[in-house]
C-alpha cells in the first residue's frame, strides 16, 4: 500500500494562508520607517533604557519589546490575510504625538517626551500598513506604553494610603498609634512610609502583568476590563496588608525581625503569593484563545488589493520628514538657551519695615538640584522671624530644572529633619488669591512651618504642570524666561495659626522687593 505525502486540499490554506500580495515590500519599509524614529529619537529612548537599568520600579521595561514582538507573531495568520495599505487618515495623529513630544523635550518632561516617543511606533504601523492591520495588532502595539518608566506622581498619595490602612489595622488589632502624617508610633518603635512602602512597584508590576493575563486568557472584552480592574486594585490592598503584616512581625518579635533585608524579601513573597492567587482565581474564567479563520469585514474588503509601492515609499518619505521636523525645532530651542547661559547676579533682598536683617532661624535649607543662582537670608519683626530661601534657574537641563521631583524641603529617611505633611493652601500673594504648598517640618529641637511656590514666566504657581506649560509656551515661540522656587520659613508651637499669620505678614510686606531682587536677576 503507497502511502500519500501530498498535502490535502485547503489544508495548507487553513495552517499558513497564503500572504497578500506586497506585505515584503510594506514590512520592509515599516520596519525601516520604525528604526529611522528609534535613531531620530535615540536620546529619548536612551533615556527610558536609562531608567530600566537603574531603578527595579521599571526594570520590567526591558522585556515589554520582546513581548510585543511575540504577540504580533502570534497574529501572523490574521495578518497574512490582510492587504496592507498606506493610511494618510494617521498623518495628524503622528504630527500631534510630534508637537507633545516637543512641549514635553523643551519642558524637561522625560515622561512625556517618552510616552510620544512611544506612541509614535504604533502610529507608524497605521500609516503605513493600514488600519485594519492596526485594529489586529491594537494590544501588541499598545503594549508598548508599559515601557515608558510611568507612575512617580502617585508616590505621595500612595504613601497616604498605606499610612492610613496601616493605622487603622493596628487599631482594630488593639494597638495603640500615634500618628503624625506618615509617621507613626507604637508601644514597640516608631515606624514610617517612605517611598518604597507606597506600593508603587507593586501596582506597576501588577497592571502590566493583569493586562497581558487578560488578554491572553480572555475573549470578552468586559471579562478582561474587570480582571484589569481587579489587577489595578488588588495590588494597592495587598501592599497596605504588607505593610501592615511586616509592623505586626516587628512588634511580636520584639523588633528583631522584618527590620533588614528580610522587611523587602517578606514583601516580594507577599506579592508573589497575592499575584498566584489573582491568576488562580481569574482562571476560573477562562476563554479559549483559539487562532480564528475569519477576519473583519474592513480587512476582507481590502484582501484582492495590490499593493502601490510607490505610494508605500512616498508615504515612508512623509514619515521621515515628520519625524526628523521635532528635533531640529528642538535644537533650535536649544541654540537659543544656549546664547542665555551666563552667570546670575541674584542679591538679597533688601529688608522693609518691619522687616530687617536678624540671625539665623534654623540650620535647615531645602535641597534643590542645580540652581544657577541662591539666596538664604533672615529677617524679624520684632514678634516672629522669617527665614527666606531662593533658588533661581536660568540655564535648566534635563535633571537640573526647577520643576524636578528631586527638588525637596528633605530628602527621604533624613537624619535629623522628618516632613509629617505638605498640602496645598490658599494665601494672600499680592493681594490675589494663590495657591502655595505648606509642609510641617520636624526635629528633636524644632518644629517648622513653611510656604513654597514657583516663580514663572513672571507668575506664581504651585502646579507643577501649569508651571511645566507656562515654560514649554515661552520656549516653543522663542521667549525664554528665567524662573525660581520661593520658600518662607518661621518656627511654630503646638498651633501652626501663629505661625501662618507671620508668613502672611511676611510675604505681604516683602514679596514687591522679593519681586525687584528676581527682575534684576533676569536683566543681568
């Protein structure tokens, strides 16, 4: 009996279908068009490597590009049935994602210049293959924000969180707390929540994972929006269990255990255990994720297409220029800060009555990266004294600018100084009503209260972003303005009304020559 080798009919087809006609020619040029930005842009995407190799918050980074590369394989059988076709209907969207990218390089954003970087490449891939092959590759292509290292503005309100389940758990357990901000005592030792208590990394981990879960275990789309949820959610209850399980180890051991290296290795195998425990449950829900023969109705439109090449290389040509546009308006900006950078004459303002010169009200100074030009000075009235603290910034660069999450009254786990609580208030700023960020600074001989604002584009600000706008605005249409951060100091009791009431005073009666000392600054 002969035994046929012969494939049978259609069943090639069914495995490995046939690709239409120009996907050599597309990919090429798509794949050309997309290295071209990664080259274009490579200090941008340096920068996120950067930050992958440095900090394990986004260490994950590195893998989210092999990821989706392995994903958009998995779609190879979907995508051999799709003609690919320039879609000019993505030109906008890439010259808006380019003009972000630009706001955020001349604002010393990092975040945001990667986050267009980054969104760049899928909209690459619609313009030039098409969107009926973006619509097959949305998740893989999307995928690839979770590499922009993202979520540092969530630090503070996580630590509050944290701070607060941790309170109440010791409470309901009959312990009992003192709490000062995300300070807190108990019978056994002090304890707080620094930045690496928040649950950060956690939620990070786990939204990313949740999302590639979801989507590989999932069909429908509500199934996977809940178990997305579900991940956003369940990290941020774990963390506060954590912390609250590693006080709990520490208290009934006598603080002798969770205080080193073994508080960071119980709470990577909490996690562990809360991540297998997430997966286990959402498997109960399952779908099958078999490969599925049938394809849109857009992309079966398109499938007897040949492709223009012609048309496919002008519109890589268009992909080029718009790419290569950004930068040189960027460089252009940066000749201009160039011709700026000259030394700054900042003097001490001089004093108004009341106010005049007195002796040094504390040893405490804020810590701010590179400032081209600061001033300390101290000033009474004859019933309080004021301490003033000014930071000027001319030639700002990436990590030296005025508005950076490095820039602090203390730097985390100080030795002498601990910050209880910073929160924005409403005061009197020339009359008008301004919002400024008032923190309660600690030690074991001082207490202090202090107000801090920003100066920019001659106004004041306490929004980061509304101050990050106001600088790419001046920088995009040639006006570069020098800037500073503001900071009053005076002692406080047990009642912080006091002291509010001498910052007040203060700044009504100093901030015209505070203003004169920053103009003249500008002019040298």
């Amino acid at each position: 009996m002969k035994t046929s080798h012969e494939p049978r009919p259609g069943a090639a087809s069914a495995s490995m279908p046939e690709a239409s006609p120009g996907w050599f020619a597309a990919l090429g040029l798509t794949v050309f068009a997309i290295l071209a930005l990664l080259i274009i842009y490579h200090s941008t995407f340096a920068s996120m490597v950067g930050i992958w190799w440095r900090s394990e918050t986004f260490a994950h980074g590195f893998i989210i590009f092999p990821i989706s590369i392995w994903l958009v394989w998995r779609r190879r059988l979907q995508l051999a049935r799709i003609s690919p076709k320039p879609d000019y209907r993505a030109l906008p969207v890439l010259l808006g994602l380019g003009l972000m990218w630009l706001m955020m390089r001349v604002a010393d954003i990092q975040v945001g210049e990667q986050f267009a970087a980054v969104a760049m490449l899928p909209v690459i891939c619609w313009m030039m293959l098409g969107w009926s092959v973006l619509a097959e590759l949305a998740f893989p292509l999307g995928f690839l924000l979770f590499s922009v290292p993202f979520g540092e503005f969530l630090i503070p309100s996580m630590m509050d969180f944290t701070a607060d389940f941790t309170v109440r758990m010791l409470r309901l357990t009959g312990i009992p707390v003192y709490r000062d901000g995300t300070f807190f005592s108990i019978p056994s030792g002090d304890w707080s929540v620094v930045e690496g208590c928040s649950g950060l990394r956690y939620l990070i981990a786990s939204i990313t994972l949740g999302c590639l879960y979801a989507y590989l275990t999932y069909r429908s789309q509500v199934r996977r929006l809940v178990f997305v949820a579900v991940a956003l959610i369940f990290p941020v209850i774990a963390n506060g269990l954590r912390a609250y399980m590693i006080v709990m180890i520490a208290h009934l051991s006598d603080m002798k255990l969770a205080l080193g290296v073994d508080h960071f290795i119980y709470g990577w195998v909490f996690f562990g255990l809360v991540m297998l425990l997430m997966f286990w449950i959402g498997s109960f829900w399952s779908e099958s994720q078999a490969h599925s023969s049938s394809v849109s109705s857009a992309a079966a439109a398109t499938r007897a297409e040949r492709l223009d090449t012609v048309r496919l290389a002008k519109c890589a040509a268009v992909v080029l220029a718009c790419s290569l546009f950004w930068p040189i308006w960027a460089a252009h900006i940066e000749e201009l800060r160039n011709e700026r950078r000259v030394p700054v004459s900042l003097q001490i303002p001089q004093p108004a009555e009341p106010w005049q010169p007195a002796a040094p009200l504390t040893e405490w100074e804020p810590t701010y990266v590179g400032p081209d030009a600061k001033v300390k000075a101290f000033f009474a009235d004859g019933s309080g004294k004021v301490g003033l603290y000014i930071m000027y910034y001319r030639n700002q660069k990436q990590g030296e600018e005025l508005i950076n999450s490095q820039n602090v009254l203390i730097r985390q786990k100080h030795p002498v100084w601990k910050m209880p609580q910073e929160k924005l208030v409403e005061v009197q700023l020339n009359g008008a009503d301004t919002n400024v960020w008032q923190g309660r600074l600690s030690s074991s001989t001082q207490n202090l209260l202090t107000w801090r604002w920003n100066w920019i584009s001659g106004r004041y600000t306490a929004n980061d972003l509304f101050g990050k706008f106001l600088e790419s605005s001046d920088k995009l249409f040639g006006t570069i303005r020098d800037g500073a951060a503001i900071i009053v100091v005076t002692e406080y009791d047990d009642d912080v009304e006091n002291a509010t009431r001498t910052l007040q005073d203060f700044v009504d009666t100093m901030l015209p020559v505070i203003e004169e000392s920053l103009r003249r600054a500008g002019e040298s």
